[in-house]
C-alpha cells in the first residue's frame, strides 16, 4: 500500500499574499462591474468587518503588549547595578544605531515622497473614505503639542489615566510614552527588589505577555482573511492606482532597509571592530534565514546564541546579555519601518507634520524599538499609535497591512544583524578598541 505523505500547510505568509492579491483582483471585478454604487457600498461594508475585526484583534492588546514587553526587557537584564558598563554600553549603541536607521529611512521618504505620487482623485477617494477621521484632522491641527509640552508629559502624573485615553486626542497629556516610562520606571524598581518579593509579580507579567502573543498569533491567524478584505474594500474603492503605489512604498522600504544593513552595519564592523564585513554575513546567514522565515526576532535567538558564539567567537557573558535584550530592544529594522510607514501615510493623507511633530516620530520610534514585541505584526499597534497621535487616521494601516508580513521579514533580518553587531561593537569596547 502507498504511504501517504501529509502536504506540508500553506506558511502564513504565502496564505496573507494569496488574501493580498484575491483581495485586489476581487475589488477590481467590483468596481469595474455593473453593480449598483449603492449595492457595492453594502457589500463593501459588510466584507470590511472582517479587516476591521483583524485591526482590532491587534490594537486591543497595545497596552498590555507594551507593557510586559518593557517590563520582561527589564527582567531578562537582571540587577541593574551590578550590570555597570555592559548595560550602559548596550543602550548607547542601541540608541544612536536605531537614530541612524530611523534616519535613513526618513531622509529617503521625504527625498522621494511616494506617498504623494498617487493621483488627487485617489486622495480624495481615500480621504472621502475616512470622513470623519479627516475632518478631525482639520480640527485638530491647532490643537498639536509644542516640543516642550511633549517633553513634559513624559512623566505622568496618574499613568493609568495616560493607558486608559492613549488613543484619545483629548485629554492632552504623553499618552503611550508616558506609559513606557512609568513602564521602566516599574520594571527598574522591581528587579531591585528581594526575589522573594518580586517573583510573583514578575511571573505574572510573563504570564500576561505570553497571553499577548496568544492573542496576537490569533490575530496572524486572521490576518489573510483581514488582508483580502481590507484590499478588496481599497481596490473597489480607488481601484489599481494604489496598488502601483503600494509597490513603491515597498521597494523604497527595502532599500531603506539594505542601506542600513549594508551601509551602516558594515561601516561599523570595518572602521569600529576591524572586523571583515564580508566574512561576517557569511558567519550569520543561518540566522539572517532563520530570521526572514520566521520573522521573529524571539524565535531567532537560539540560532542568534549559537552562531555568535561559535562562529563569531563573542565571550558567552557578552552574548547572553546583549541577543537576548536585542531580541526586544534592539530593532533597528522595525524602528525604521515605523517611521517611513507613517512619514508615507502622512503624505498619502495631505498631513504635513511640522518640526516637533517629526522629532516626535523620531522619538518615538527610537522608543518604540524598546517596546515592540519581537513577533510578526509586533510594530502594526505601534504605528496605528503615532499615527493618531499626529491626525493620520489609523485605519490608514489597510493601505499597507498587506505587504506588512514580507516587509516584516525583510526587517526582522536587520533586527538579529544588528543584535550581533552590538554584541561585536561591545566585545570590542570591552576589548578596549580605539574608535
């Protein structure tokens, strides 16, 4: 008798492009067909609930994701006074690396504005589309925080109030970045504390953020479904104009992506680490696959550990510490996408952001690195975040959540290339390399 081999299942991504393009080639046929506007609203309307529930799958866990996220990050660092140099030289790479990705990202998108390359009669579907949120845009724009205001909300007074209106334009206050803060703070002060007195609240938060990502594999789950109906609810809309786009908004992402990766990572292990760029891709492309395939930065640190302490020969002290917060706070990839995704829905929206609305998209997105969870459809609640928080309607996240999950490979690759970088960039501090 023949055995019969079981067919391997569709991987997710291939299932969301497949919903990506039945989607297009469905609201084509609809916009392009003989039905009644009236009718085609209705039926627009209805199949709209299920890209709409997939949305909201995913923004209703931000707070809680954020939070433990943080915290956990926090957790897996240990005794912050006993970390001394290693932790203080983490965050300083960490920082000024995730500046650098955030700005190239930004200088290529405002340089080339693709977001602006869609005809004004699209616009006007889409704006038309979003009414209400666009009429809030125009009401809203006197009411932006000036860069001090920003800065001084940062610290909140009554955190919860801050988590319970982060998606509110009123009351005025730091919102989601208040959050994070009083998330730090928190997180500092409990791995300070005894064990004995901390232990039960930190396998409570590592409880509650692995129910985050129960939630959000369920949101993956729906996300093909969500994506055909978001695009079919697009392309019967504006019909192919966007779609062409969409493309560009792709291949400027990807390029963005390549510099950093290329340009940036290499320019650091040459001139910093006196490291050979070359040979030091060739060491990591198990992880950089492991990473595209998975699209998971936790998912890709076993290999991460392996490879850069056999091949790479880091010292295990130096690896342990630095991949494993890098896996959460070290994104250099998702940092950059965060901010041409919203700089791109900005111009598609005829938002112009003003100085300290672009310094806070810089921040933010810096922060966010910190708090976005290593998962596939980790960065979409961040961005839908500093979206409202600068008058882009959210739900301007349909135009590009059906190219998220092959983007998110693409950057998840720079996010664990860039965990080994920093594990290189501080091996060589500790071995006292001059600039």
């Amino acid at each position: 008798m023949a055995q019969i081999v079981a067919k391997k299942p569709l991987a997710l991504h291939w299932k969301i492009l497949l919903g990506l393009i039945i989607g297009v080639f469905m609201g084509i046929i609809a916009q392009n067909s003989a039905i009644d506007s009236n009718v085609l609203q209705i039926i627009i309307s209805y199949v709209s609930i299920i890209g709409k529930w997939f949305l909201n799958l995913i923004m209703m866990i931000v707070i809680p994701l954020l939070f433990c996220a943080i915290i956990n990050g926090i957790q897996e660092v240990g005794d912050i006074s006993k970390l001394g140099k290693l932790g203080i030289r983490t965050l300083i790479y960490t920082l000024i690396v995730t500046s650098i990705s955030v700005f190239i990202g930004i200088a290529l998108f405002s340089t080339i504005q693709p977001g602006k390359m869609i005809s004004e009669q699209n616009k006007q579907n889409l704006l038309a589309q979003f009414k209400a949120k666009a009429e809030e845009i125009t009401d809203d724009m006197n009411k932006t925080q000036s860069l001090p205001e920003i800065a001084s909300s940062i610290i909140p007074q009554n955190p919860f109030k801050e988590m319970v209106f982060s998606f509110d334009k009123e009351p005025a206050g730091g919102k989601i970045i208040a959050v994070m803060f009083f998330a730090i703070m928190f997180g500092v002060g409990l791995v300070n504390m005894p064990n004995n007195k901390s232990k039960p609240l930190m396998d409570f938060f590592d409880s509650l953020f692995e129910v985050n990502m129960k939630i959000i594999s369920y949101a993956m789950k729906l996300a093909p479904f969500g994506v055909a109906a978001l695009m079919f609810k697009l392309t019967a809309t504006t019909g192919l104009s966007i779609i062409g786009v969409l493309l560009i908004f792709m291949m400027l992402t990807i390029l963005a992506l390549a510099l950093h990766l290329l340009g940036t990572y290499s320019l650091i292990l040459k001139f910093y680490c006196g490291q050979d760029p070359f040979k030091f891709f060739k060491d990591i492309k198990d992880v950089m696959i492991t990473a595209f395939s998975t699209s998971s930065s936790n998912a890709t640190l076993p290999t991460a550990l392996i490879v850069t302490q056999e091949k790479r020969r880091i010292p295990k002290h130096i690896s342990n510490f630095v991949l494993s917060i890098g896996s959460t706070a070290n994104q250099n990839g998702t940092a950059l996408y965060e901010g041409v995704t919203v700089l791109f829905l900005a111009q598609l929206f005829n938002v112009d952001l003003s100085i300290s609305q672009q310094i806070y998209v810089v921040v933010f997105c810096i922060m966010a690195g910190v708090g976005t969870a290593g998962v596939p459809g980790g960065s979409l609640p961040v961005i839908a975040i500093i979206l409202a928080s600068i008058g882009v309607p959210p739900e301007g996240l349909a135009i590009i959540v059906g190219v998220d999950r092959i983007l998110d490979m693409c950057r998840t690759v720079i996010n664990v290339s860039g965990d080994i970088v920093c594990a290189e960039v501080v091996h060589s501090w500790e071995l006292k390399k001059p600039l």
